[in-house]
C-alpha cells in the first residue's frame, strides 16, 4: 500500500494541465469527497500498528502534494487567460486619442517660423495694457480721431488701463528697451469690442512685425512681404495700396493675387482675383521719438495680420465663429497638422 501511495505522490509531482477543466477533475481525482487521498485514509484502520505512522505521513504528503500542485496550475492558467483577454496590464485601460493643434496655433507657428529664417525673433508682452503703450506712444494722443478706429475696452476702476487693441504695444515694449539693429514679431491676442455683424468676436489673434536700422527703405518692406506671402501661401504677386495708419507713414494694405481657378476663389475675392491680407508702413518718426530711438538716424517699417484671417483662407473655413467653439469634430480635422 505504502508504494501504491508513493506512486501516486510521483503522478502527482509529474502531473501538467493545459485547461482549467482539467485541474478541477485533477483536484477531484485526489482531494474530493471520494478521492484517492480520502480511500486511502479509509484504509488507515486496516495498517498494522508498526506502520501507522510512516503510512500517516506519505498520506499527509499525498495530500499536500495535490493541494500545492492544483494552486499552482491554477494560477498559472488564470494569469494566462487575463494576459490574453487584456494585453499588456501596464497598458492604459481605455485607448488614448492623438491630439491636434488648434489652427490658430499651426498657423501662428508657421508665420514665427518664415520670419525666423531672415531673422526675426518673437517678443510678447502684456494683454491688460496702459494708455501710453497702446495708443500715446503710437501717435494717437488723447482726443486723436483715430482712436475712433478702434472700440477699446477699458477697466472701469482705471480709465488708463485697457485691454490691448492691438500686439503693436508690444512693439514700443521693445523698442523701449531694445537698441537698433531691430527685427521682431509679436504674436498674440488683442481685444475689440466688434459689434458688426453675428460672427464678430471680442477678441482676435495678430501678429505685427517691426525692423528698424539704418537706410531701412519701403523697398525692403515691399520685399520682405513678398518674401512671406511666397513662402505663406504660394503667391509671390502682390500689390500695395495706399492706406492710413496713425503709427505709420506712408500706409499701405496689401493684397495677394489668389488667382481665380475655383469657384472659391470667385467667392473670397469677389472676382478680382486679388485679397487683402494685412496693413503695413513705415514707422512715422514720431513713434520712433517716443520710444527713444533717434530717427534721424534710424528708419523702419512695420506690419500686421490677423492670424484668424489667414486660418480661414489656408484651411477653406468658411465661418470665423468655429475657431472659437471648441467643436471637438472640428478640431479633430487637424490632427495630421503637427
């Protein structure tokens, strides 16, 4: 009996499953109610008394034999099926989305990037602003008709204290405490109190550049605004049409020949082939004085564009109002934009 016993302990160390079905008949083949290990302790009353004990103990082995070896495929096969059902556990639970930049962002960028290859660097400045940054410095002191161009919102409590109208601020920042040779950019959100039509906002994305030196003529602002419309859109005609602006003199609009080859076209330039795109000039020597650079000895022009502007002609949106409602189906189109 004691070798049928130890027989059955080698079966049982040897013994493999494959499924979980199969470790159960296992468990119940020794360690159930009408199991091996139960017979054998049945026949205990049977063994002479000299061997009671040895047989006592190769039953208890037989039964913590079984015992061991049914935990153990069972966790094995247990964390095999959970591997299979789920992948990697260290893996997130729900899959994760790819996000996309706004346009306004893509668009801005790619104009920080054109002007970075002749040079311009990137100034920002504050979006709360004072009087004498937004307007007096710029030539339009206090009663100037000018300031009519633009509906400032102003901060109750501080009458000298607004919400900029425009980056050009963050020009005279600059040049307040920048010295000549200058050449920068200034992106960023300006605030209006548009009230024209159902698809005005509050508040828009511009983006203005300055360069200021010595001999800066309006032939190197006629090129480095070809320069960027060829490299912006495609479109290397352009033309400049007399303008006004109080911080600049002469002015000039300028507009992009986009040429008439679909029915868009027709549409975003009413027939004439051509759209304007932004303002520009040369800086009037009075704006120079306020922010201490001698103009007669340094000259320079400036410019600006609305960022949304350029959003909806590159990408064909065809309402303004969807840069600003966080559609996530809109914004999932611009995935592929990185």
């Amino acid at each position: 009996m004691l070798d049928k016993i130890k027989e059955h302990i080698e079966k049982v160390k040897a013994f493999n499953a494959q499924t979980l079905e199969e470790v159960e008949a296992f468990r119940i083949k020794y360690s159930g109610k009408k199991g091996l290990v139960n017979d054998f302790m049945a026949d205990f009353r049977n063994v002479p008394n000299e061997m009671k004990r040895e047989y006592g103990q190769v039953i208890n082995t037989l039964k913590a034999s079984a015992l061991e070896k049914v935990n153990e495929l069972k966790e094995k096969l247990e964390g095999a099926e959970e591997e299979t059902a789920t992948g990697d556990l260290s893996r997130p639970g729900e899959p994760i989305e790819i996000g996309a930049r706004h346009p306004i962002s893509i668009v801005k960028n790619q104009i920080i990037d054109i002007f970075s290859r002749i040079g311009f660097n990137v100034s920002e400045g504050p979006e709360i602003e004072d009087d004498w940054h937004n307007f007096t410095a710029l030539n339009l002191p206090e009663y100037h008709p000018a300031r009519d161009m633009q509906d400032t919102f102003f901060i109750q409590t501080d009458p000298d204290v607004l919400l900029r109208t425009h980056t050009s601020s963050v020009q005279v920042r600059y040049m307040e405490n920048n010295k000549p040779p200058i050449r920068t950019i200034s992106p960023g959100r300006v605030y209006r109190n548009e009230a024209i039509s159902g698809r005005s906002h509050c508040f828009f994305h511009q983006v203005e550049g300055l360069y200021i030196d010595k001999d800066v003529s309006f032939a190197d602002l006629k090129q480095t605004l070809q320069y960027f419309t060829t490299e912006m859109f495609g479109k290397s005609k352009i033309r400049l049409r007399p303008s006004y602006f109080p911080f600049t003199e002469p002015s000039a609009e300028v507009d992009v020949y986009w040429g008439l080859e679909t029915e868009t076209d027709y549409k975003m330039t009413k027939g004439t082939g051509w759209l304007e795109i932004m303002g520009c000039g040369m800086v009037d020597p009075n704006v120079l004085e306020n922010c201490g650079i001698d103009s007669k000895e340094y000259s320079g022009f400036a410019f600006g564009m609305g960022i949304d502007r350029i959003a909806l002609l590159l990408h064909q949106i065809s309402d303004i109002r969807m840069l600003s409602e966080n559609d996530a189906r809109f914004l999932e189109q611009f995935k592929s934009a990185f």
